[in-house]
C-alpha cells in the first residue's frame, strides 16, 4: 500500500519520535517536495527541521507541480 503524507501528520510523527510508523505501515510513503519545504521552514521545531535535512531511505519525494495545478488554490503547499 502507497500512502501520500502531508505535513501535519509528518510534523507530529516526528515531534513525538513515531514518525517510523508510517515505514512499517506503508510499502512506500510519498511526500510532494512542498511537505518537506513546509517543515524545514524556521519556524518548525528543530527536530523536525533536523530530520527534514536527513529523511529516510523509505522517504519518496516527488515535485507536486502536475497535482498542483489540479488543487484549488486555497490550499497550502503541504497539503
């Protein structure tokens, strides 16, 4: 099973150190680069800041520019 994350589910994953969750859950997880920019933002706790710097091997990130056109424009980049 695939799963897409956005960033608030990362985000809080990571805070509460279960973030490895989601690579015993999933065959892959997937994240649009914009998840990652979101949460290596300064305004992001340092953990988090500190694991977007070094993801995971089971961390698959893709450009979310195709998908993006297709949202409506209102959402954020994370989501």
């Amino acid at each position: 099973m695939i799963v897409i994350a956005d960033t608030s589910p990362l985000n809080y994953l990571i805070q509460i150190g279960e973030v490895e969750v989601l690579s015993g859950l999933y065959q892959r997880v997937v994240v649009p680069a914009g998840v990652l920019r979101e949460l290596s933002d300064t305004a992001s706790p340092a953990i988090v800041q500190e694991w977007v710097a070094r993801p995971p091997a089971w961390l698959e990130i893709r450009s979310s520019n195709p998908l993006r056109r297709a949202l409506p424009s209102n959402l954020g980049i994370g989501e």
